[in-house]
C-alpha cells in the first residue's frame, strides 16, 4: 500500500507533464481564421517590446507591433489580436500545448530551445545582450568595476549563469541578489539595496524608465551575452512558421527599399519589380503563402510600418539607437553596416 | 448453517464491505499504473531521462548569502546552501514565534485594558492579511528604506544599520580560546553540581525555588571569572570593514534574511498567540482559584499552574503552526533571500532537471516537518495529561 501512495505521489507531481504535446492541430492558420483572431503570447512589463498600460488596458512595444504585423497579413486589421501575456517560465509550455497562435516575447533563440523544445524561430528582430545597469555616480564604468558589488538578477532564464560565469572569467567575486519578480528586482535596484542590476540591454532600457530617477543610471556599453530575439512557432506547421517568417521580411525588405507607411501608396505606381512584388502587385506571394490577399505585406506597412518605423516608434525611446556615435549596432539595416538583412522577396 | 445459508453473499455486509475495499485498491492500483505507464510514454518520447547525475556539476550560479559559495561549486552543495538558509530561517523562526506568541496569547488576557486591546488589534490584523503581503511589506517598505550604505547609521560597538543589513562585530577566537573553552567545560559541571545540589536542598525542605537559576548563575560566575583571569581574553571583536560596495567581515544579517524572519515570526505568533489564549482559557477557573487561594503570585500561578495543564492543549494545534511556518518559509523568493526553494528554482532553470530537483524539495520540506513533528510528538507525550 506504501509504494502505490508512492508511486501516486509521484504521478501526481508529474501529472502535468502529460499534457504537453497534445492536442496540436495541423493547421493553424485555418484556426486562426476561423477563431476570427490571432492568439500571440507578448510580455506584459517590458516597455518598448511588450508593455500593458494598465490606465487604458492596452498593449504596447516593438513585440506586440510583430503580432499586429501578423494579424495584419492575415485579416488586413491590426486589432484583430488577443494578447496573452506570459511569464518568462510559462511561455514555451504555453506555446507547445497550443494556447498561443505565435510567441512573440523577447525570446532569445537557443539551440536547446529551437531543438529540444521542438520549436522554430522565425527571423531575428531585435540582437540583444546581457548588460548592467549601474548608477552615473557609482564609478563603474567597466565589468571589473563590478569586483564586490551585490547584483539584482531576475530568476528563469540563464541571466545568472551568465553573471557567474562572467565573474568566473575577470576572476571577480559579486553578489547577485535573485529576485523572481519584476517589480520586486527593480524596487531593490532603485532603493539602493543593489549596486548594479543586470538583465538583457532591452530589458534595462525599459526599467531604467521606471526608475524614480532615470537619468541617475546607465548601462554600461559591455554586453556579456548574445541574445537573438525572434518570433516562435511550434514544430509541424511549416506554412504558418513560413507566414510568420515573411511577415518580418516584409517589414525588413520594405525598409531596405525605402517603403514607409507614409509612402507606401503612392509607390504602388512604382516600376522597380522588387516594390511591385513586395506590395503584391506581381507574383501571386500572398496566395502562396496561403493567406486571402496579396496586399498583406503592403497591408502590413501601410498599418504597421516597415522595420524602421516599428523600432522608432517601440525601442528608439528607451534611448536604445540603431546607429550610435556612427557606428552601427547590430540593430542597424545591413546597408549601414549591421545585422538586418531581409532574404529577397522573388 | 441454516442462517448463513438464508443470506446469499451478494447481500452480506461482511462480503460487500470487503469487496469495496478490494475494488477501490484495484481502482487505486489502475490509475496509478495508467499514470505511470502514460508517464513513461511521455518521457520517452519527449527524450526526457531521469538522472541525478546533475548534481555533481559546478552550478555556475552566485549565492548572496548562507555558507560560503563559489559559481565552480556542485550543485548539490549549492542545494545544501539553500538548505541551510531554510534551517537557519525556520529555526530561528520556531523559537521567536513561540515567544512571540507566548506574551501575545497571555496579554490577550490580560486585566489591563490597553494591553489586552492592542494585543486584540495585533492578532486580528496579522492572521487576517495574506504573508506574501506582509513580506513584502517588511522588506520594500521597512528594511529598504533605511539609509543607503553610505548613510549607514553607526552605533556603537560598531554596529551598522542600512538597507544592506545589519552588521556588527563578529567575535573570533584567539590563542587562550581553547583554555577558555576547557573552564567553560568545568563550568558546566560545577552547574550541574549546584543545581543538583539545590534541587535535594528545596526537596528536603519542601519549598518552591529556582534551582536552575542557581545552576546558570554558577555557570555564567564560571565563565566571566576565567574570561577575565586569563593572560589574554579568549575572544577577540573583529569589525567590520568598509569595502567599495559593502562591509566585508563581521556579522552580517540581510534585509531579505531579516524581513523573512521577522515576517513569518510576527505573522505565525499571531496563531501562536490564539493557541495560547484557548489553552489558558481551558484551564478550569477552579485551578486559578484554588492558586490563589495558597498565596501564589500571578507569575507563579502562570508558570506552575496554569501553562503546564495549557500546554497539553497548545502543544499539538502548535506543532501544525511550525509546520506551517517551516512552508511558508519557501515564500523567501518573493523577497530575495536564497532559501532553499529560490536556490532550486535556479538549479531547475540552469540544469533543466525539473522532475528531479521538484522530488529533492519536497523531500527537503517533508524531512524538515517531519522532524518538527517528531520532537513536537515527543514533547507532547511528555506534558500530556497522564492518567492513571
């Protein structure tokens, strides 16, 4: 009788884990349409990538602007989205049983998340890296600067492993201080308790924005990690990962050829075979892609903007430039020297 | 025969009865074996294994504070770390809570107005809101907003107070120590001695005294006396040190240690308090009276009449108040203290071993509890009633 309590009990832990995997339908985007909405998984306490305002109950920031991007080319409306905001631990599990149509919440691409997590990441939006923020007044001005300092860190992702493993590298001892909420990390940051904090550059330039005193801090130029942020999809729907790969590219590829919302109707004249295929005056695209209109991706920046558009109006305030001091992050388009390269549209 | 013969079994209650049993394991065994079969299936095909080889790893994680720690250390001793933050808060925890809730529970019942109704406002307030809530209260809003490091407040010793923590001269052991340490033994039994010797003295002349005050006043006599005869005192203050960031060396209590354990202490003597209130108020008036009645003072009537019978019921509804306590410890993550629950949570995100580390807590919370039951069961034999 013990050992079935047992093995009850253990059951009963791992109760949860056979959920995962069932109930995947095969074809999203016929879900999608008939549900009449997207379903995208955002974050909801980032400024600039995903952001509730809880005074008007809307979404807001970079993340959010891709799952408008997608709804856009699916049903030519932007609002068509229902945004289900995730926690850092929740999202992958939340993606794989289905709950969401698309994760698009600062999520860094792994090896082990696009492999064994069984899923597929879409292009990559937004470079980003682990910093730290650190008061003006502090005298830190360098990752060995750090040697003695007690560091906020947020829980559930590698953050720590990569502060360990940087202290491990400069032969520096720190402090981290493992918060598992947001709030809680920056109040403590803000406070004084911690000398510097350190989470993913993004997501310092939005809490730095919230602090009572924003312009008291700053993050350090050294970054401690790559961290490639890109829209996530399950394994085994290859036309909805390609409609959501695309809808970047669109974005991208508009930018590069100088398509804007605030010009992309007069260019439908154009004669250049690169506009005229992007704005789905030629080529049938968005009929291959399987989506009812091949206006989608003029849809999209006619609604939503090109790439520039959606990074200057989402990131660009957090004071997170594309081009600084004139040289190029990798948030630059390709031309200027950074990392943003659509794949052509023909 | 003839009557057995009359009931067919299916109408038998003895029959029925096991039967229901026998088809309830059999249901119990199913769904288990169900579970467990879709269990495995479910590893398997997720390429999930089972192993804790894990923990010999080097965990590449920082622990702020506890044993000492390095990011090369294994996982397994940086769960023990967690483990012993745990043990450390719920210790201290038990034993603050239970004098907490001692005074609290007796001046609910107290004659004075004042006293019996703040102590009213205490409990209600305290039991009534959630702890997370209170937690975060004593750490953002009490222990944050004390100065900031560089503000610290000195007071003499040097103890200083910030929002860093408390911190304050640690005593380190020098050459004469172990002579010390060797009067302090002899100090122990010549304690012993006298409380003995005291305790056939009261019992020859049939009189109430306090033998063990006598025995620990021999032993403090002791240990002063040798402090000060010997060449070099046994024991050395070394403060600490302002560093760049912080103080290094000394003693130093964190404000998420500090919030924590101030947090579950205040929230759970509340209950405590109650508890202690219904076993006084259990003690029959009589009893009261009948002290009374021998020229007993008030303290006296507490301590030798009234809290031995309240104790036999306060004991056991008490034991489940510091098994709660030992629980709620692991809302530690809401405040950043690295119990043993926020250093597992980072060994299950760094490692991926959910199911592993998941069995590892529960085993760690189930032998904390565990062996508070143990020791509360056997106090509890010892001042139950005995009846003859």
């Amino acid at each position: 009788m013990r050992k079935v309590f047992t093995v009850g009990l253990v059951v009963a832990l791992l109760l949860p884990l056979l959920t995962i995997g069932q109930g995947q339908p095969t074809d999203t985007l016929g879900r999608v349409k008939a549900r009449g909405s997207l379903i995208c998984g955002v974050n909801n306490a980032v400024p600039g990538f995903g952001f509730l305002d809880e005074r008007t109950g809307t979404f807001s920031g970079f993340d959010v602007d891709y799952c408008k991007a997608l709804a856009t080319a699916i049903f030519n409306d932007p609002a068509k989205v229902t945004y289900r905001p995730l926690t850092a631990a929740a999202r992958f599990t939340a993606l794989s049983a289905g709950e969401v149509d698309v994760l698009i919440r600062n999520t860094t691409w792994t090896f082990s998340r696009d492999v064994e997590l069984k899923l597929n990441f879409g292009p990559v939006t937004f470079y980003d890296g682990q910093g730290f923020m650190v008061r003006k007044a502090s005298r830190i001005n360098t990752l060995r600067d750090l040697n003695g300092a007690t560091i906020c860190v947020l829980q559930g992702t590698t953050t720590e492993q990569n502060l360990a493993d940087m202290a491990r590298r400069l032969g520096i001892t720190i402090r981290p201080l493992v918060f598992t909420d947001v709030t809680a990390r920056d109040k403590a940051y803000d406070e004084g308790r911690c000398d510097a904090m350190t989470a993913d550059a993004s997501g310092l330039a939005g809490a730095r924005v919230r602090l009572s005193r924003p312009d008291d801090h700053k993050i350090l130029p050294e970054l401690i990690s790559k961290e490639p942020l890109a829209p996530v999809v399950r394994h085994g729907d290859d036309t909805w990962y390609d409609i959501v790969k695309w809808t970047v590219y669109c974005t991208i590829e508009a930018e590069e050829l100088g398509v804007s919302s605030r010009n992309v109707a007069q260019l439908r004249t154009s004669t250049d075979p690169n506009i005229r295929r992007l704005l789905g005056l030629e080529g049938d695209f968005g009929r291959k892609l399987g989506l009812d209109s091949n206006d989608w991706c003029a849809n999209i920046i006619a609604k939503v903007g090109n790439y520039g558009e959606i990074y200057d109006r989402n990131v660009k305030p957090l004071g997170l430039e594309r081009i600084v001091d004139g040289k190029p992050s990798p948030n630059a388009s390709w031309n200027d020297g950074g990392l943003i390269y659509a794949i052509p549209f023909r | 025969m003839t009557k057995a013969a009359r009931i067919p079994f299916w109408r038998d209650l003895r029959v029925l009865r096991a039967l229901a049993q026998v088809l309830f394991v059999i249901f119990v065994i199913l769904l288990g074996n169900w579970l467990y079969t879709n269990l495995q299936a479910n590893l398997k095909r997720t390429n999930i294994s089972f192993s804790y080889d894990f923990l010999q790893q080097p965990a590449s994680m920082g622990i702020s504070e506890g044993l000492p720690f390095q990011p090369t250390d294994s996982y397994q001793y940086a769960f023990w770390v967690g483990v012993f933050n745990t043990f450390r808060v719920v210790f201290l925890g038990m034993i603050l809570a239970t004098l907490v809730g001692l005074i609290v529970g007796v001046a609910r019942l107290s004659s004075n107005w004042l006293v019996r109704t703040l102590s009213a406002i205490y409990v209600e307030t305290l039991r009534n809101t959630p702890l997370v809530v209170q937690l975060v209260f004593w750490y953002t809003a009490v222990f944050l907003k004390l100065p900031r490091v560089d503000e610290s407040l000195e007071l003499p010793g040097p103890i200083y107070l910030s929002q860093r923590g408390l911190v304050m001269p640690q005593p380190q052991p020098t050459e004469s120590f172990a002579l010390w340490g060797m009067a302090l033994g002899g100090g122990l039994v010549v304690a012993l001695g006298v409380y003995i010797a005291r305790r056939i003295y009261l019992e020859r002349v049939q009189r109430p005294g306090t033998p063990w005050l006598w025995g620990l006043s021999a032993f403090l006599l002791t240990a002063l006396g040798s402090w000060f005869l010997l060449p070099q005192a046994p024991l050395r203050w070394e403060p600490p040190v302002r560093g760049i960031f912080n103080f290094e060396g000394g003693m130093q209590f964190t404000p998420e240690f500090t919030a924590l354990l101030l947090g579950l202490v205040i929230y759970t003597a509340a209950f405590i308090a109650e508890i202690v209130r219904a076993g006084i108020l259990a003690v029959s008036k009589g009893q009261k009276e009948a002290a009374r009645a021998l020229g007993l003072t008030d303290f006296q009537m507490l301590r030798l009449i009234v809290l031995p019978q309240a104790l036999r019921v306060i004991v056991p509804p008490t034991t489940s108040q510091y098994l709660n306590l030992a629980k709620n410890s692991s809302l530690a993550v809401a405040i950043g203290y690295p119990d043993l629950f926020n250093v597992a949570n980072t060994i299950i995100n760094q490692s991926g071993r959910a199911i592993e580390v998941i069995l590892m807590i529960m085993g760690s919370y189930l032998t904390i509890s565990l062996l508070t039951s143990l020791f509360m069961n056997w106090y509890n034999r010892r001042v139950r009633l005995v009846e003859r």
